[in-house]
C-alpha cells in the first residue's frame, strides 16, 4: 500500500490458463449436474421467476429498446416537419401582412 492506497498488479494472463484443460469425465459431470438443475425444481423455479417477470413487466407498460429507438426517431422527424412548416407558416403570414 502506499500513501493509503491499495496497489494493484494488473496481469496479462489468467492465473488458471497454465492449467491443463479438464478431463473428459469432469466435463461430463459439469453436463450431468447442468441437466439435474434444469430438470430439477431449481429449473422450474426459474422458469416460473422468468414468466412473474415477464407479467410484471408487461403490467407497467413497458417497451423493448428497439421500439423505443424507433419512436424516437420518428418523433425527431415530426419536430423537424413541424419546424419547417413552423416557419412557412410564418412567412406566409408575414407575406399577407405586406400585401394591402
């Protein structure tokens, strides 16, 4: 540490690449265990959290990220007619306030 403050190390590698690839009988296992949890109530209790929220979210109005970039960008579109037309507006009353 110094002046108080912690000093980290920043290193290029994983400490676990040098370590040698798993045997195949412990990547099994890894796949064993995966599939128990997902055929195991743990797995039901996910799929069960995933459906609340989805229903919580569909109750609060909530909209995806691509349909909000599009209103968006549709509304950005409709400001910028309106300022055109804001103004055209203006010198066609400005024109017929010149005109006797």
């Amino acid at each position: 540490m110094q002046n108080g403050r912690a000093k980290f190390i920043r290193m290029n590698k994983s400490p676990f690449s040098s370590l040698p690839p798993l045997p195949k009988a412990f990547s099994d296992l890894q796949d064993k265990v995966k599939e128990v949890i997902k055929n195991s109530p743990a797995g039901d209790v996910e799929k069960h959290m995933k459906s609340a929220l989805s229903a919580a979210l569909n109750k609060m109005d909530v909209v995806t990220r691509e349909d909000f970039d599009i209103q968006s960008q549709m509304l950005s579109r409709a400001l910028e007619k309106l300022s055109v037309l804001e103004k055209r507006v203006a010198d066609l009353e400005a024109q017929k306030a010149g005109k006797p």
